[in-house]
C-alpha cells in the first residue's frame, strides 16, 4: 500500500465516498428510507453514518416510504441541474419504481433530443448470504443492465466501491450502483482514486484458463483459484465491475492467453448476464477457445431463508473448481 492508502471494510470505504462527493460536489445530495435515522444513523448498513451532521437536512434526507415516488422524484431532479445519490434499501424494492428508473431517467435524453442529462445515482444492495430469504436477496443486475440508458456498476472490493461511486456521480447518466449486502465488512485497499466505468480488472494472473466473476462470486473464484493451484492449474480471474460500459476486450486479451473461459455469477444463470459474455467471447473470439465457454450461477429458485438452503441455491467454490476442471478436460 501507499501512504495514500488505507485499508477499510466496505461500508466505511462507500461513507467515505459520499462525504468526499458532498464536499466536492455542490449539486449532488443523498436521500433515501431512514439513512439518518436507523440504528446508528447511518441507514441499515451504515453507509450514510455522519452525513447529516455534516451537511445538514438540505443535502441529507430522509424520504417517505415511497419507491414509486422516490425514483420519478430523482429523475425529475437530475433532469433539473442536480446529482441526487438516493438509497435504495434493497434492490427487491426497486420494482415498485421501475417506471421512474427505465421509462423516464434511462429514456429522458434520448426522447427529449438531448435538451438535458438525468445525472443520478441509485444506490441499493443485491445479494444473499445474510438470511434475508426471497423478497430482500435477489441478484438483479442482468435486469438493469439490460435497460439502455443505464449504467450498471457491480463493486467487488472496498477500493473498487470507493473508486467506482466517485466516478459515477460525475456521469451524465442515470447509474444503478448495486453493492452487496454479504460484502459490506470485507476489508481491502482503499486508495480514494475515482475509476472510470468500462474497465475490467486483471484480479488474479494465470495461464491456464479464464475466470469472469464479480462480488462474492469474486471471493469464491479466489477460493477456486487455490485449490486448483495445488493441482498445477492458473486460472486468471477478471473482475469486470460495471456491465455496462462493459469492457470485453480485457476478457478477449485473457482468453487468448488462457483459451479457456468460465463466467460466474450469483444470480439465477438461466437469461444472466454471464451468457452476454460468452455471446460476445464466442462471437469475437471463436478462432481463441479450446473449449465450449462455461457459465456458473444460481439455481433457478426464489433465495431461501434457510442458511443451509440459501448456501445450496448460490454457486459454490467447489462449483468453480468443477467447471474449470471440465473447461480444461
């Protein structure tokens, strides 16, 4: 590390970032359901800790429980000269305001001629791993990565969700900032750099074969990535961090080094945004493989409640192990 450095768990790298956003940016302000007032003051996770008094209630407020509301509200304001950053409790809820997000911020530019921007941030959490069953744990990404217009940021690591939220308050574009709920402690580098969307990272090395994983499918690639190192087989693993811009030519640089590709995620695999990746790999870089691509995901089921069912629906490490070992059969 450098002494621009710090280790932090994640929570406190994404506050981090919104207090430098609010001191740097005079147009932006946070909002969302109890993100002063829950717990330690901080929204469920903390992220939000000290912002309003800091800031105060004209740039940190707390909102009604209205998602419909809410998410029309912060595209009406983008729309006027702002940069709402709203919480978003659970990604699950978001669908009580799918219009705001997909009909009116992801389509303003493009039906109003390009007259104004919808500069937004959704932030909002996806992922299982902490009991939260059915309504409160699903993966959503594909969803909205699906949708055009938006920008779709995917953050595995406490450097990326700082780097990556600095960034996206500076886009023009209405971004859906999916963070996940089982990585809000993990602890990493933090070097307090923005990163711009569209560029995957290089997280692991290796020679034998490529791995595409993000959040805590990351973590699990890495846990593969050990047992199958006992063995003598590399993998490299690419973090893409956001899916839309998504970055492919890092994914086909790997492949032509590896001719070897398993793309993992923890949402349902059926129609997931694993099998985009290897539409484009297949399409663009047929003439690199040695194999057919592999996808890895969740079972087509809602999350259960039960821990040990709920760990039995998500992939596994074991089942990054088994996919690489049949890729390179």
């Amino acid at each position: 590390m450098t002494a621009e450095t710090k280790n932090m768990v994640t929570w406190r790298s994404l506050n981090t970032a919104l207090h430098d956003i609010l001191d740097d940016t005079p147009e932006a302000f946070v909002l969302g359901e109890d993100i002063t007032t829950w717990g330690t003051g901080g929204g469920i996770y903390g992220v939000t800790r000290g912002l309003l008094e800091k800031f105060g209630r004209d740039r940190v407020l707390d909102t009604p429980i209205s998602e419909e509301v809410l998410l029309s509200a912060v595209s009406a304001a983008a729309a006027r000269g702002t940069r709402p950053i709203l919480e978003i409790m659970y990604s699950d809820f978001s669908f009580l305001g799918f219009d705001g997000i997909i009909n009116q911020a992801a389509k303003a530019r493009y039906m109003f001629g390009g007259q104004f921007d919808t500069p937004l941030v959704i932030r909002t959490n996806g992922g299982s791993g902490i009991g939260k069953a059915a309504q409160h744990s699903q993966s959503l990404e594909t969803l909205f990565a699906h949708i055009p217009g938006l920008e779709v940021v995917v953050p595995g690591t406490p450097g990326d969700a700082y780097g990556l939220l600095r960034h996206a308050v500076t886009t023009d574009n209405p971004t859906i900032f999916l963070e996940h709920k089982n990585q809000y402690y993990d602890r990493g580098p933090v070097d307090f750099a923005p990163i711009p969307f569209g560029r995957a990272r290089v997280a692991r090395e290796g020679q034998h074969a490529t791995v595409v994983a993000t959040q805590q499918m990351l973590a699990r690639s890495f846990a593969a990535a050990e047992e199958l190192a006992a063995d003598g087989i590399e993998i490299e693993i690419i973090d893409p961090r956001t899916l839309y811009p998504l970055d492919m030519d890092t994914i086909y640089a790997s492949v032509g080094k590896t001719r070897h590709l398993v793309v993992g995620h923890e949402a349902v695999r059926d129609f997931g945004w694993g099998a985009e990746f290897v539409a484009q790999t297949v399409e663009a870089a047929w003439d690199k493989l040695d194999a057919a691509p592999i996808r890895v995901g969740g079972a087509r089921t809602p999350i259960p409640y039960s821990p040990p069912l709920e760990e039995a629906v998500i992939p596994s490490k074991d089942d990054f192990v088994t996919a690489v070992r049949r890729s390179l059969a």
